[in-house]
C-alpha cells in the first residue's frame, strides 16, 4: 500500500510542477525525472525526484544547477541506442519561447567531456506545440563507441529570460568496441556570469549567437574498449 501510495503522490506532484516549467527530455529519461515511464525511486529516495527538471539551470546572471544537475539517475535499465541509429527523442513541452539554438552532446566520463554529435541552430523548438510531448530526431554518428553515456540536449531560448536548458539522460551506446569520437565541444552560453551572452533575438536584429557557436574548440573524445554489462530491456 505504502508504494501504491507513493506512486500516486509522485504522479500528482510530477503533473502540478511541471505545469509551471518550460522544456526537458522525457525519453530517453532524465536523470532523476518524475515521468512514470522513468527509473523509480526506492522507498528512501521518493524526494530526490526532480520535479523541476524543465527548468533552466541558469542565466546570464548566474548558476542554478550543473550542467547535468544531477550526479547520477535511480537505478534502472539504460535504453541502448545503435551506432548509426536515428533516435526519435521525446520533448515534454511546456513554452517552446520562440525556439532558439539546440545542441546535443555525448559523454562517456559522465559529464567531464562533452562532443556534439547534432546542432539545430536558430529555429530549434520553434514549431513545438505549448503543453506537448515533441518529437526530435538525433542521429547518433555511425563510429560512436560502445560504452555508457550521457546523451545531453543543449538549448538556448529565442525569447524571454536569457537562459540555458539542459537535459541529461543516462544511455547505452552499441558500436564499435573502443575508439574515438571528434567534434566540438559544446557553447555553454547565458551561464552565468562571464558566458558568451546571447541576446534575445526579436531586440537584437536577429543575432542568435552564431559567432559564438563558430568559435567552439574541437575535441577529440577517446573511449576504451569495455564489455557491455548485460542489459534487459530492448534496443531502440
């Protein structure tokens, strides 16, 4: 009874919070999210559920979370996603502020090094219904290592407060058994102070930070070659 109960209590909390936030992955999960089809908190653990996990994690002004906020997820199976593979990532919704600028970032040394694998530039979250469960295609690249990782969507809003989102979700990548992974390293822009800043568009001629985004280092991330723990929940 005393689950049954918390699983209520978690589902009504998760609708009244969210309500009041703005964008987040709902799959693959967040870390710590208050989704039902999300790991489940133990008995003990019930209030480390994240029910503000759309929210920013800062503003131009200054840092409200890390950039993962969380350090790790409630034990539970990681979804596996193929080298290669298109994944239909899943938004929840609630303002989409116009769009803005999306980035989306591997990890395999959870959170340490970040190498974008997709950009969507200006218009990102645009067409993205208010109070909506929005679907975003990723394209994980075709030489991604295996190993665990951390799939992270990157965004910075058209419209409103200067603000970064960040959503990190605990993944498995199947592909090649050790190697390499080159890109940029993701724009942490509007980050607190001393970030690049990046305007709102409608006041500032259109200026979405494209010098910005030009400017990001290359990074090349190395992943070793590891035995995949067994896992039985399907791939997708």
């Amino acid at each position: 009874m005393k689950s049954f109960i918390s699983v209520v209590v978690f589902a009504l909390s998760s609708l009244a919070l969210l309500s009041e936030a703005h964008i987040s992955f709902r799959y693959p999960c967040p870390r710590r999210g208050p989704y039902s089809e999300c790991p489940q908190p133990k008995d003990n653990e019930w209030d480390l559920v994240d029910y503000d996990v759309q929210s920013p994690l800062g503003t131009s002004n200054s840092i409200s979370d890390p950039i993962c906020k969380h350090s790790s997820s409630f034990a539970g199976i990681r979804p596996t996603f193929k080298a290669g593979q298109t994944v239909a990532t899943k938004m929840d919704v609630d303002v989409n502020h116009r769009g803005g600028s999306c980035q989306w970032a591997l990890s395999y040394d959870n959170g340490k090094t970040w190498v974008v694998i997709q950009d969507q530039f200006r218009d990102c979250m645009a067409n993205a219904p208010a109070s909506s469960t929005y679907t975003v295609n990723v394209a994980i690249p075709a030489n991604a290592p295996s190993g665990a990782a951390i799939l992270n969507w990157i965004w910075n809003n058209n419209e409103g407060n200067r603000e970064l989102y960040s959503s990190c979700a605990d993944v498995v990548i199947q592909g090649s058994s050790g190697g390499s992974l080159s890109g940029v390293a993701p724009l942490f822009a509007n980050y607190g102070p001393g970030s690049p800043f990046i305007p709102e568009a409608a006041v500032s001629g259109g200026n979405w930070g494209k010098q910005y985004f030009d400017a990001r280092k290359p990074i090349t991330v190395t992943v070793p070659a590891q035995k995949l723990k067994r896992q039985t929940a399907p791939i997708y």
